[in-house]
C-alpha cells in the first residue's frame, strides 16, 4: 500500500481534499503546485511556474492549468475544476476521482462510466518542463480526451485580469502549438507525444477565485486565457504523455524522458522518504551556484535560511557533496561582504549580524558528520575568519564587548530570524544582547578553538578565543539567567525581556553551551511546560504577554501574529539535543515520540512536506509557506541523531 494514498471518499470531499497540496521542484526553481484534485487555491499555483531571469528572476506562472475531457458517443465529461466569483465550482471533475496516490509521482485515477484514465505528473530535473502521462486503462468504446490550456503569463505573486494586450496567435509547433501572451515572457511550447488535432477558440475564463489568498485577506480574483483545445482519440492501454516547457522537444523522445526521469525518483515509502524529497525539491543549481531556496511557494535564498537549513537538507541525507557545493557559494557571498561591507545579489541578507554565527553552527554540523579532520581540512581557515572578524570589530552591526558577549542593534530594523515587521520596523524590537546571538557565539569560539586544536599557525589565535570564551561564559549566565530558570529573550541596559520564548532552546541545544548541565535542565523545563507542542515549539509562552496562536485574519494581524504564538518545527531540532544532552540516551523515546506529531503532516497541508509554522493551540493547523526548508531540514537532522544513537 501506498504511504501517501487517498481514496474516493476524501477526494470528492472538497473540504478535505482542498486543504491537500501537491508541490514538485525542478532545482532550477521552477515547480508545479496545486491541491491534490487540480482546482488551483492560491495564485501561486500553476502547472508550469519557473523563474524569468531576463526580466527579474522571479516565479512567473504560465501555464495555470489544463482541462482534461473523456469524450464518448459524442458526450463530454469534463475531469477539470476551478472556483469561480461566488465560491462556484466547475465544471466538477473532482466526482469521477477515485483515488489518489504519491509514492513515485502524483497520479490521479478518474473512473467516467466505463472509462478508468490515470493521470501522472513528472517535472524533469534542471529543466523547465512538465510531463504529464495519461494511460487509458479501461474503456468499452472509443475515447477521444480533450484538452485545455488555462494561460496565465504572469509574476507568481500577481493577478491577470482580462485585457485587449495580449498576443492570441499560436504558432504550430511538432504535435502541438507554440505561444507568448506577453512581450519579454519565453515561448510557451504545448506538445504531445501523439498528434493532437488543434482547435482556435479563444476565449477569457472571468472570475477564477483562489480560496486560500480569500482566507489571508489578499486579493484573490483574476481571469485567464484560454486560446482553444486539442484533441487526440486514445485506445485502451495506450498513454498519451503532455510536455509544457520553454524550448522545443523531439516528441518521440517524451517517453523516454519520462522512464529515464522516474527511475531516478526517490518513493515516498516513509516519513523519512517524505521528507528527504522534499528537502530536494529546495536544492536551486543555476549558473550563479548552488543554493537553497527557503521554500514554496514564495521562497527565496535567504543567507539565514541556507546555513541553519543545510545540515539537515544535505548531510541528514547522505548529500555531503551538495553540502559542500551550497556552502562554497554561501560562504563566496558572506566572505565578499566581509571584505567590502558590499550585499549579495543572489543570497538575501547576508548583511545580518547573526549569519557568521549560523555559519560557523553549519560548519560544526559537517565536522559532526564527517570528521573533525575533514572539516578542519576544508573550514579551519573560513571559521577562524569569521571569529576574528567578528572580535576585530569588523561586522556593522555585531560589536564585541569587554565583557565576552556581543550586541547588535535591532530597534529600527529585524535583526533575528524573528523578523516581523511593518514597513521595515520590528514588530518585536529585539536589541541589545540577543541570548541565541551570545549562545551562537560562545559555540563559535569553542568550536574554533576545538578545530584549530594542535596546529601550530593557530596558537595565538586559538588563545585569543578562548580567553574571549572565558569571559562570555560567566556573562552570559549573569545576563541572561533569571530567578525563574529560564533565559532573558534579549537584555537592552537596564531591560531584560521576561518573554518567554523558544530562543532559550537554541542556546541549551548548542554544543558548546554557557549553560552547566543543571542550568541546561532547569531552562529545558521551562520550554517543555509552556512552549512544546506536537509541531515544534511555540514562538511565545501562552502565559505571555501578548500570545496570540492562531495566524490568521488580514496580512497586518498576521504580521504581528507571526511570532507571538504559532510554533515552528525547526526548534525542535534544538529542543531534542538540549533533551539528548541532559538525559543521555534515557531521551531517545520521548523524543523519537515527539516526532510523531511531524509524520501526520506528511498527508495533510502540502503532502510529503511541513509547513512554515502552525498554529500554537490544537488542532494545531499548518500556515505559511506550504514547504519550509529549515522545518525539514532539522526534522531530518533529528531522524538522523536518533538514528546513529540507536546503532
């Protein structure tokens, strides 16, 4: 049986089945993403969405959709869906599915009458081309399928409203047709691996409504070009296989491609398979490097993303070789910024006073799953820059103090990963001595130190660091360190922030922690009692000031939602070492139990994937972005920690 499988009964269900979505990568960072019936929710969705680099290498989408029809005796049964002005759906396509399942690839198995068509979509790696086959397992006459292209020609995060602008030729193309709405988009080529019959009759879909931007108080309407349909007769057990890309392809060869591109596919057998698929699917391979996209839909590469996410989304997975291409260009952007003050292009906020810090933290974790040789071999050099830069006063914006610990401003601008905001201004003002910012320190310097170990060139400098680490560490507990047991959030002058908040379980989690054992355990049960839940940890204690759990309503009560309550699977990552750390291998159950909470999101929100975060009081609903690298990737990095306990 399939892991990810659902039946008739869920799928005709649009209030279950709607919520289900589907999302396949290219790592060129184009994808494919729509709910597990095809009805398009958020304008993000699209069968082919790929990035422009010629106009501002941003998503655009395309190809929106595409109509299926079972034609038999001259009766049409439409299998698509849309939502149109008013919350009306049609046609209904939805009611001839009976079931669904995702192991290899998304396949779709409609039953019209005698007729039994499955549909499976495949995106072909580093390139911007879809693949769908439909085989005709059943049918008792002759079947004609009709289909029809929904055209967006459009950024992913925009509307098209019908308009007198467009370019409506279409060209013909090797069993299929060629078209580019807009001037500066690429070609649009729709071909067939068998000859289509094609018919002009172009027309403006009006009023398509997407339920999920509704819900998020955005606006949510739009209309798409339809140019005509093909039609193409199939007999039973024939395939017909659909290819929407951006060049020409030799259609005899869409067969091939599409056995050569599933035999490289990983199944996704179990939760481990889930998510290693989806930490893939983020991986960006394009002629400026390699990167890792933060996630869908509305992903980018962000600096603090790509080094807190890479451990897990390459080394979790036996990817070490990606590791080290991701990092090579990651650590490219922070070393040019620390020598001419000057941003990446590609690599967004590189700029920020925490990335050296999570840089170092990535590094540790290759040393961790490789050997403290190997990464000595490959990072001495890049870690021991990084600490001095940082002790020299190099960065803007990271100062070290007499006292060991390092301060940062964040009153004017967000600093941290908490980085909500109106209009540039931190919703939450953290600034001052931020505590995962110190925590991250003292690891930096004890972790430099670890690695510069025995190498004569490094002495001085190793001396210099320890000394540093000698200081910060009695400060740290000083500053941070209440009469409740548990951590500050962050200490400006004479305020220390009693919120309690998850960044406390970085600091415990660490391996080079301020922190003695018993001090570990006292904060660790701070977080279990109030900021644990099935999904990660809360971003804000409910006995807080200010909590609020649920992300919803309109964009600016989101804003200020955002990390005041809902919690974030990444943290578990750092909650299950801190855990590993004070109860030794006794920990091993409770938190391999833990992670049952994570394998149920594999067939809810986007199928195989986490969420960006979920709310913080049950049912505990997933929100944001529908795949969220950094999630993914510390599940993994547990999987894997529990995994080498248990050898």
């Amino acid at each position: 049986m399939s892991y990810l499988k659902f039946d008739k009964n869920l799928m005709i269900n649009l209030e279950q089945s709607l919520p289900k979505e589907i999302l396949r990568t290219n790592q060129s960072g184009a994808y494919h993403c729509t709910t597990v019936v095809g009805c398009n929710t958020r304008k993000q969705h699209g069968l082919l969405v790929i990035p422009i680099p010629e106009m501002d290498n941003k998503p655009h989408v395309l190809l929106s959709s595409l109509d299926e029809t079972v034609i038999q005796h001259g009766a049409p049964f439409n299998l698509g869906i849309h939502r149109y002005t008013g919350g009306v759906y049609s046609p209904n396509g939805h009611k001839y599915i009976r079931e669904f399942d995702c192991e290899n690839v998304p396949r779709i198995t409609y039953r019209v009458g005698g007729v039994i068509l499955t549909k499976e979509k495949m995106f072909i790696s580093h390139e911007n081309r879809l693949l769908i086959r439909y085989t005709l397992v059943e049918a008792h006459s002759p079947t004609t399928l009709q289909f029809r292209p929904f055209l967006a020609f459009r950024d992913a995060n925009g509307l098209c409203m019908a308009n007198g602008n467009l370019n409506g030729d279409c060209d013909e193309a090797p069993n299929g047709i060629s078209c580019c709405l807009y001037k500066g988009f690429p070609t649009l080529y729709m071909q067939f691996s068998h000859k289509p019959a094609w018919h002009y009759d172009p027309h403006w879909y009006n009023g398509i409504e997407y339920v999920k931007d509704l819900e998020r108080g955005i606006p949510y309407t739009e209309d798409l070009w339809v140019p005509g349909y093909f039609e193409i007769p199939i007999k039973k057990g024939e395939s017909i296989i659909f290819s929407a890309g951006i060049s020409k392809v030799p259609t005899r060869s869409l067969n091939k491609m599409y056995q050569n591109e599933i035999a490289h596919r990983t199944c996704r057998s179990s939760f481990f398979n889930c998510l290693k698929n989806a930490a893939k699917q983020c991986y960006l391979k394009d002629h400026d490097g390699d990167f890792l996209i933060s996630g869908y839909p509305w992903g980018t590469v962000l600096a603090r993303n790509t080094f807190m996410a890479l451990p897990g989304a390459t080394l979790a997975i036996d990817h070490k070789e990606d590791f080290e291409s991701m990092m090579e260009t990651a650590l490219a952007a922070l070393g040019h910024f620390m020598r001419t003050g000057q941003e990446s292009r590609r690599i967004h906020g590189i700029d920020l006073p925490d990335i050296p810090l999570w840089a170092v933290w990535a590094i540790q974790q290759y040393a961790k799953s490789t050997s403290v040789e190997e990464a000595r071999s490959r990072y001495l050099s890049v870690v021991a820059g990084i600490v001095d830069y940082i002790l020299d006063g190099g960065h803007p914006n990271l100062v070290s103090e007499a006292n060991g610990l390092v301060a940062t401003m964040g009153a004017s601008r967000p600093v941290s990963w908490m980085n909500s905001n109106f209009n540039g201004t931190p919703v939450i003002p953290r600034t001052g001595y931020l505590v995962e910012f110190n925590a991250l320190w003292y690891n930096a310097l004890m972790f430099a130190a670890m690695l510069g170990e025995n190498v004569p060139e490094m002495e001085l400098r190793r001396e210099r660091w320890l000394k540093s680490a000698g200081l910060l560490k009695p400060a740290f507990v000083d500053t941070f360190l209440n009469d409740y047991g548990y951590l500050y959030d962050y200490v400006n002058g004479t305020y220390a922030d009693p919120s309690v908040r998850p960044n406390m379980a970085i600091a415990i989690g660490l391996d080079y922690s301020p922190l003695d054992r018993r001090q570990r355990k006292g904060v660790l049960d701070v977080v279990t009692r109030e900021l644990l839940t099935p999904k990660g940890l809360r971003t804000l204690s409910p006995k807080s000031y200010g909590y609020r759990p649920f992300y919803v309503g309109s964009p600016e009560e989101r804003e200020v939602t955002l990390h005041s309550g809902p919690a974030r699977p990444w943290l578990i990552g750092f909650y299950a070492d801190a855990y590993l750390k004070v109860f030794g291998m006794s920990g091993i159950s409770y938190i391999d139990r833990m992670l049952i909470g994570f394998e149920d999101e594999m067939s809810q929100g986007c199928i195989g994937s986490l969420s960006q975060l979920y709310d913080g009081n049950p049912p505990f609903t997933g929100r944001g972005a529908i795949s969220h690298a950094t999630n993914v990737a510390e599940v993994l990095r547990t999987l894997r920690t529990l995994k080498k306990l248990n050898m």
